[in-house]
C-alpha cells in the first residue's frame, strides 16, 4: 500500500469559531486526527485484506491511497468509516475508538470524513463530455 500526501491549506482566519481541541499527546504534541493501530481484516475464508496496518493522517493532511488491485485501500477505507469492522486492531478518529462508537452515531462520523471510492463517478460519461470543446469566456 502507499500513500502520498500534500499540506491542504483550509483557509481559516480568525474570525471563524475554533473547533475543539484535538486530545493532546505527551510533550504536547496533537494526537493525529485519523489513527490506525495494528489493523487487521480477515474476510470469511481466510483472505486477509489487512496485515496490522497502522497508520496516522494530522489534522489538515489530504492523503492518497494508490495501490495495485487487491491490496486493501477500499477495506481500509471502509474501516475507517466503520462499514467494516476489523478483526483487530483499532481505529481512532479525533482519539476517539471508533469501535466504541454507538451505531446511531455511525452517519455522523461518515458525514466528517470526505471519502471518494475508485468506483465513483465524480463526472457524468458518454459522447457529450468527449466530443466537442467547450469554450469559456
């Protein structure tokens, strides 16, 4: 599995509400805000999706997981908004143990984190968006 990621600059100034603090770990460092902890998915049969993975995003990251078919980037995303839940390990959004979290909360949780699947069509397909240039004044 690999990852890329870029600072994302999210444009806050100060006149706008600050939001909760994140827990704060020793010596004063931010817990981070998406934390995997020796995660582990093993489907019915035996497939092992996840080999204790662990894995940290800081507040403020934009991450891309890119890998080979096969490889567990769409379980891993599925465990973090808990539509799958591991066979061990453990999964903290905000220092929060998401496995913890009651299921009422569980559209909540998908609401905060911005997920787009390698299946999702972001923009419509067919002859109209291929054929003609568009020409923008």
């Amino acid at each position: 599995m690999f990852s890329q990621k870029a600072p994302f600059a999210d444009g806050e100034t100060s006149t706008q509400q600050e939001p909760c603090p994140e827990p704060v770990r020793s010596r004063g460092r931010r817990a981070p805000i998406i934390e995997l902890e020796d995660v582990t998915k093993v489907y019915p049969g035996g497939h092992m999706a996840l080999d204790r993975v662990s894995l940290s995003i800081g507040r403020g990251e934009f991450v891309f997981l890119v890998g080979p078919t096969g490889c567990g980037k769409s379980t891993l995303i599925k465990t973090l908004i808990r539509e799958l839940d591991p066979t061990g390990g453990a999964v903290r959004i905000a220092g929060r143990d998401i496995a913890t979290m009651p299921d009422k909360k569980i559209p909540q949780l998908r609401r905060n984190i911005g997920t787009v699947f390698q299946d999702f069509k972001l923009l419509p397909t067919g002859p109209s968006t291929t054929t003609s240039p568009t020409r923008c004044r």
